[in-house]
C-alpha cells in the first residue's frame, strides 16, 4: 500500500524549484565548488582560528588548486566550535547578524549558529528545494510539528515553505491532540517534523478513536534524526502518507543540507553551497565512493559561520552517478549512526539504527524501542525492550518466548551481539515529540 501510494506520488509530483542550480552538469558544479572554496579561504582568514592555521603552513586561495586540495585545509570539531564559544567563529561584524540559532546540546554544552540576512535568504532557498522535490507545491497546506526556538527545525522549515507560497501552519511541536484537531479542522496535507513523532501523531489519534489513516496528510517530510527504511514503511502505512527524508545539521546551517527527490535513492546534497568530503573517521582518508564514512562538510557561502571541514560525526555513503530526477547532485544515504552514538559492545561497533533494523524485521514489534546497556561485572549486557503490536500481545507465555527468541536472533544476525529481549505491553516506551532517545547506557565506562 505504501509503496503505492509513494508511485503515484512520484508520477505526479515530479518538480525543481531551482533547476538551473539544482540540474547544473557535474563538471560546472564542480568548477562553481572551486571559485566558491577559494573565495572562501580568503573570507575565513579573518576567524583567527583558521587564521593561524593558514599562517603556520602558508595556506591561501593560491593552494588550492583543485577539489582535492580541500584536504590540506583543517579540520573543524565541534570542540573547536565550543573553545571557542560563542563567537569566536564569526567572519563578519556581530552587527552584521540577522538571527543566531543554537544546537540542541543533547552532547555537551550547545553551541550558537549566527545567520546574516543572505544565510537566511540561501537558508530559506535550500530548504524550498527539497520541500519542492518532495511535492510542495504553493497551494498546499503544511503543518509544522518541529520546534521552534533554538532548533532550526521549525524556523527553517517554516521559511522554506513560505519561500514556496504554501500556507504554513506554525503548530510547533508537543501537544500532539491538538496536533490531530488542528488536522482535522484545517486539512493540511503535509506533515514537517522527527519521524518519531509522525509516529506519535498516529499513536494519539488511535488513542482517540480516530484512525490515524483518515488523517488529512498526503505527504510529510522528516528529519532531525535518524530513521530506517522500515520506519518509513511503518509512517507510510500508519499514515497512509508518502515520507520523505531530509538532512541537515545546525553547525552547518541547519535543515537543507541535503533531502530526497521522488526517486528516493538518496538525499540530493545541495553541492553548490556544500563541499561534502566522506572519511573514514579513524585514519581521516576518504572511503572509496559508496562506503560509508564521516561525512565532512565545508560552507561554500555561509557568510555569518562559515566553517571548513566540519567533522559531522555521521557516518552515511555518498553516491555521485546520476539520478532519474535529472539532478546531477551527489546523494547521501540515510544516516545509519553517528561515530559518537555508536555503542561498543565487548568490543563490537554496534548502532541503535541496526537494532531498530533488525527489531522491524519482524513481524509483531513496533518502532517503539528502547537500548539498555549494562556492565554488571565485567562483560556487556544489552537489553532491548520492545514493544509490540496489541493484537500480538497475548498471555501465552510459550508465544512470548518464541517472539523474543525470534527477535534476538535477528539482532544477532545484523548486529552480531547478544541482546536480551522484553516485549513491553503496547505503549509502555515513552514517545518523543522531537528528537527520540533510544539508548540508555548505564556503564560507568570511567571516560
Ligand atoms: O536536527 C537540523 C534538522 C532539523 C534537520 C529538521 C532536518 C530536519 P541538529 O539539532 O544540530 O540539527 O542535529 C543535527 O541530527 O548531525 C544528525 O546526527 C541528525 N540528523 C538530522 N537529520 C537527519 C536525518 C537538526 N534525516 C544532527 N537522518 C545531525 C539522520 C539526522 N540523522
């Protein structure tokens, strides 16, 4: 059913909002990336941190020769951002600003992102691209489900569809019943907020008796956070709606970075303002194409922060061939983790993505999840609590069994570690209204 949905979607909605941009032939994309990264050598030797390193190792415009030249530029970290809080990366005057956004600090102290007026301009531009290519269209009606304050999620995407001309339904997030009125008196047929909680929303309307498919949404766009394909299947079915998904992160300008075009096989970087680099975060060498890696992202135009080489921490694949959309652009994957979310058990790189993964490769659970780790003598221990589906849940403590066995295998088989399983009784998991969290770890690891 979803994936009808998403066909007939694909063969209607099929627009560029900018196509001289978004469509440029690789070989004049990658010329506007070079103009764009020696310009902007120039332009952040007034941050002293870039400064300094320019002056140690007589960095200019003049070293930078061609695309790959990008790599004899430093690396920024969100450590470097945070020594030197909050403004110590400004390239223009503080009365130069037009709005400062924060990150959400969910590691460590947040740090502030500073927009001039034409980072808004080009903010509100990368946003309307991927919102377009999802189906956007001037008369929609959108409802906003992200925060907004700090987090760029709600501000960006707001703007973004207003630079559209659709009606924009500023309802923030939280208070997910007055989410669903709000649906059912106004119509909108676009959701905008975490993938998590698009699933929430269905939740709370069964919760009132409404079934979440009679819901108004056709479309919806989701980011902020990672999400498998399987959760896309469950959104899709849930809401009987067409997902799609959109990256971004606030260091770099927030939502924009990068979103998914009706083909969906990948997200659409937006590479003439972005130098994405995919690396392997131990030896900092890039992968071969198609591997995964720490994406690294330079600014190409962000005047406020521009920030060169920013180490992301999320791992995902870059693809360059082209797409049948026409877009010439360099696709990312989704994000399968972050190399600090990444959780090593008895010495084994393991992702909440794939436990999420493996949970939904069986039938009966739900995306409702949550990862305990635990080091009660001197091995590792997860425990995975999952909830699963009413219908599924019973007494009989045999078929119980038999599901958590079934479910452990599964993590074994993608993850390659033990879990113990707990099926939860539905809706025992708490439900995000942003950002979900997924793994509680309870070690005392004495970093
Ligand atoms: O979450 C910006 C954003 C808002 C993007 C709304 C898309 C939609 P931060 O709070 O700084 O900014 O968090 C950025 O969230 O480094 C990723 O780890 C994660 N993230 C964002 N989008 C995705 C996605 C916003 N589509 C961090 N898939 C990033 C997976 C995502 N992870």
């Amino acid at each position: 059913m979803a994936a009808q949905i998403h066909e007939a979607h694909r063969q209607t909605e099929h627009r560029i909002w900018d196509p001289d941009a978004e469509t440029l032939p690789r070989e004049d994309i990658e010329a506007l990336q070079l103009e764009r990264l020696r310009e902007l050598v120039t332009r952040v030797a007034r941050v002293p941190f870039y400064r300094d390193h320019f002056a140690h190792r007589e960095i200019g415009p003049h070293s930078i020769r061609s695309l790959a030249d990008v790599r004899r530029l430093p690396l920024t970290t969100k450590d470097d951002l945070r020594r030197q809080h909050p403004f110590g990366f400004l390239a223009v005057p503080r009365k130069a600003l037009a709005r400062i956004h924060g990150s959400s600090g969910t590691t460590g102290r947040p740090t502030f992102v500073a927009y001039t007026a034409r980072d808004l301009e080009t903010w509100s531009n990368l946003c309307a691209r991927f919102l377009v290519a999802g189906g956007l269209r001037p008369e929609h009606t959108a409802q906003v489900a992200f925060g907004y304050g700090l987090f760029t999620g709600g501000f960006g995407l707001h703007y973004g569809i207003e630079r559209v001309g659709a009606a924009i339904i500023p309802a923030a997030a939280g208070n997910t019943r007055r989410q669903i009125e709000i649906m059912r008196d106004l119509d909108p047929e676009v959701l905008i907020c975490t993938p998590s909680y698009a699933l929430t929303i269905a939740d709370s309307a069964r919760e009132l008796g409404i079934d979440p498919r009679s819901l108004p949404i056709r479309f919806g766009h989701f980011g902020g956070e990672p999400w498998t394909e399987d959760m896309r299947r469950e959104i899709e079915d849930q809401l009987d709606i067409a997902a799609f998904n959109n990256y971004g992160l606030s260091e770099i300008i927030g939502p924009g970075v990068s979103g998914e075009c009706p083909e969906r096989t990948g997200m659409h970087i937006q590479e003439d303002h972005f130098l994405v680099e995919c690396l392997d975060p131990e030896t900092l060498e890039p992968v071969p194409e198609g591997e995964p890696g720490e994406l690294v992202i330079t600014t190409l135009t962000r005047e406020a922060m521009p920030l060169i080489r920013y180490r992301t921490r999320d791992i995902a694949r870059l693809y360059r061939e082209p797409c049948a959309c026409g877009r010439r652009t360099t696709r990312m994957s989704r994000v399968t983790g972050r190399t600090d979310d990444m959780l090593i058990i008895r010495g084994l790189n393991v992702f909440p993505s794939q436990i999420e993964e493996a949970l939904l490769r069986v039938e009966g659970t739900t995306p409702h999840y949550l990862i305990e780790v635990s080091r009660p003598g001197t091995l590792d221990e997860v425990h995975v609590k999952v909830e699963i589906r009413p219908e599924i849940f019973s007494d009989r403590m045999d078929r119980m069994q038999t599901l958590c066995e079934r479910i452990s295998r599964e993590i074994n088989t993608v993850a390659g570690i033990r879990a113990h399983v707990d099926l939860v009784e539905p809706r025992s998991i708490e439900r995000f209204v942003g950002k979900a969290k997924r793994v509680l770890d309870r070690r005392d690891l004495g970093e």
